[in-house]
C-alpha cells in the first residue's frame, strides 16, 4: 500500500482564492511527522509547514495551514489568498518513528497553477 | 549563501561511465540525505548520513552506486556503470534536531543527470 497518497495529479485556482491540497497517509507508528514541500519550476525543495502526530491543534505558517485529521489519516494542506508565485508542485511527506532524523516518504504530487 | 549546495548542477554522460556528485549540507547539520527523483514523482529515499556514519541504504541503492560523508561534512554520491534508468533528478538534503522535534529537511537544488 502506499504510504502517502496524493489524488489530485493537477488543480487551477484563481488567485486571491484558497486552494486544498489532499493528503493521506498510511502508518502504524504512533509517533511520526507530516510535512509539505513545494517544488517551483526551478526543482528546489522548499519546506512549508510541519504537523507532529502527538500535536493537537492544526499547524499554520503564514498563509499555509495543515487541516490534520488523525483518525482519517489526513493532512490537507491549505493555502489561502492564492498568489502567481504559489504556482508549483506540493509534496505530502511523512517521517515514521521516534527517531527524528528519518527518511521522508513523499507521494506523487500535486501540481498546482494559479490563474491571475 | 548557507544553504545546501550541490555539484555539478547538470550532467550529462554515455551509459556505462561513471559520475560523482557533491553536496555540502548546511553548516553544522549533522544530517545529510540523498533521495533521487525522476519526472513527474516525488523523491524517493536513497541514504542517510548521521555525521560520517552511513546509517540507512534504500534497496533503491544498487551496488553500482556508493555515498561518502568521508569528515561529517560534505558528502559524495558516485553512480559506476551508469545506465538510461539512472537519469533523474539527485537530490540531497540535510537536517540538524530543533527543539520542537520536527528537524525538517533541508534540501539542494539538486544535481540533473541524463545518461545517453
């Protein structure tokens, strides 16, 4: 089974719009970590938000916020007011295990473009 | 500039030579990963460094190929007999633990290989 798993290959959104990212994942451990990654054109990874299994309230930076779902085992990601530049792909990943040096696993991806 | 840094940025070589790429992580993160991706997926996990200790290999990770982190610092990754499959993406990546837990991965612009 695949441990974390992106449905939507491709979306457009308008900008000044909010967009949801899905994301499921796919673990037995009680302890691990949920990341999201955004890939410009230029293939730099850049991080954006973290959500630990253990956290109880939603993580939010900036305009990015994790809807965490743990007993779906979802982690959406929200970004909201979108902008041109937030034209990319977005990777889900997940950290398994207490050891928090831990290969990321990461779904396909979702490629997003925003429309001005 | 003291992010992750990669070498050479493209490479382009004829099946059956071999290549070496470099990474030199962020300064003081004793954590350095490398993780390949080929177009259209997300990045799959190669190997983990803690300091100079090579601590996880993927099964991804052929005999064919080999990682260094010779003084904890940078780190090599050669590919000997290089096939078309090997073209991807090579990317590297390094963390450091932060309080919080979630020592998020920093990554390279990485190092795009094409073997003709």
């Amino acid at each position: 089974a695949q441990k974390i798993t992106q449905t939507q290959p491709g979306m457009f959104v308008q900008e000044k719009e909010a967009v949801t990212l899905d994301c499921t994942y796919d673990t037995s451990d009680q302890s691990y970590g949920l990341f999201w990654y955004k890939q410009p054109s230029s293939g730099e990874m850049i991080f954006l938000i973290y959500q630990g299994s253990y956290d109880e309230q939603n993580a939010t930076e900036g305009r990015y916020s994790l809807n965490f779902q743990k007993a779906r085992k979802s982690a959406n990601l929200v970004i909201s007011a979108s902008q041109l530049g937030d034209s990319a792909m977005y990777f889900c990943a997940m950290r398994e295990g207490k050891a928090a040096g831990n290969k990321l696993t990461f779904g396909g991806g979702t490629r997003v473009l925003v429309k001005p | 500039d003291t992010g992750v840094s990669q070498n050479p940025r493209h490479k382009i070589t004829k099946r059956g030579q071999n290549v070496t790429f470099r990474c030199d992580p962020i300064s003081e993160h004793n954590r350095l990963y490398w993780y390949r991706q080929t177009l259209g997926q997300g990045p799959e996990f190669l190997t983990y460094f803690q300091n100079e200790a090579q601590l996880e290999k993927s099964r991804l990770l052929s005999d064919r190929f080999s990682a260094e982190r010779p003084k904890g610092s940078f780190s090599t990754l050669e590919i000997q007999r290089t096939e078309q499959g090997d073209s991807a993406m090579y990317l590297c990546a390094s963390s450091t633990w932060t309080a919080r837990g979630n020592n998020e991965q920093f990554f390279g612009p990485g190092t795009r290989l094409t073997v003709l």
